[in-house]
C-alpha cells in the first residue's frame, strides 16, 4: 500500500525504499553462507579466543535430524537449512557449539564451559528443544495424539 497524495516520482521513491527494507530484513533472516563464516569468525572471537577457525561454514539441506555438524579433522561446519529464519541467537548458539567441537571433540565439561560463555545457551537450547518437541509431536486442536 502506497500512501495517498504522492507524486509519481515520490511513490517510485516510496516503494524502493520499502523494497529495500524488505531485501534486509530478509537478508538478516536467512544468511548466506558467507554471512554465517563472517559471523563464524566473530563468534570465534569474541566466545573462543579467535582459536575456532573452521575451513568452512555452510548451510545444508540434508541434515533433518541434527542442527548442526562438524568435521574437526578439516574444519568444516554445517547448520540444518531448517535454522533459517530461527532467531540469530538461537542460530549463534548452533555456530558457537559447532565452533567450540573445533577445539574440543566431546561434550564434556571443558566443551561446556567454553560454549557457556555464551549467555543465551540455556535459552538456545531450550528454544531447540521446543521445536524438536513440537515437529514430532502429531497435534489435534493443541493437544498431542497418543
């Protein structure tokens, strides 16, 4: 919707800037892979010490039962599709713990402790654990089938 009273000239100008608006928004919601490493490596920073630095970071498609994945042995990290749009906290958290399994290969405490540097873990993971919960759980009028 255009506002009423604009000149041909101010309503190109109007819908370019809404256009552009739209593109950011959408930009902020779904990275690409070069913005998930750039946000990689500013998580390593500012959580790890800039020790994590993977090979690669990349979105994939084909991982339905894990949010993420990593290969310490060439430093490539992958995040399910299915974070896209998911709030940047919740998909940090993701990054941060694939980061920090560059450094340590378990969860063991010394992997907790790096990975709980990051104030929204807890909150990360229980946002997580909400939707896995949910995506299996068959609902009829909010209330699970049993």
């Amino acid at each position: 919707m255009v506002p009423a009273g604009l000149s041909v000239t101010e309503e190109q100008e109007w819908i370019a800037t809404v256009l552009e608006r739209l593109a950011e928004r959408e930009r902020r919601r779904r990275p690409s892979d070069a913005a998930l490493a750039d946000r990689a490596r500013e998580l390593s920073a500012r959580y790890l010490d800039g020790r994590a630095v993977p090979a690669s970071v990349r979105w994939v498609s084909n991982q339905r039962s894990r949010w993420g994945s990593c290969t310490p042995d060439d430093g490539t990290i992958r995040l399910s599709a299915q974070l896209r749009g998911m709030p940047g906290w919740v998909v940090d958290y993701v990054l941060l713990h694939e980061l920090t399994h560059l450094l340590v290969p378990g969860h063991g405490p010394s992997f907790w402790e790096l990975v709980n540097r990051y104030s929204k873990t807890e909150r990360a993971r229980g946002y997580l654990e909400g939707v896995a919960a949910t995506a299996r759980l068959p609902l009829t009028d909010g209330e699970a089938v049993t």
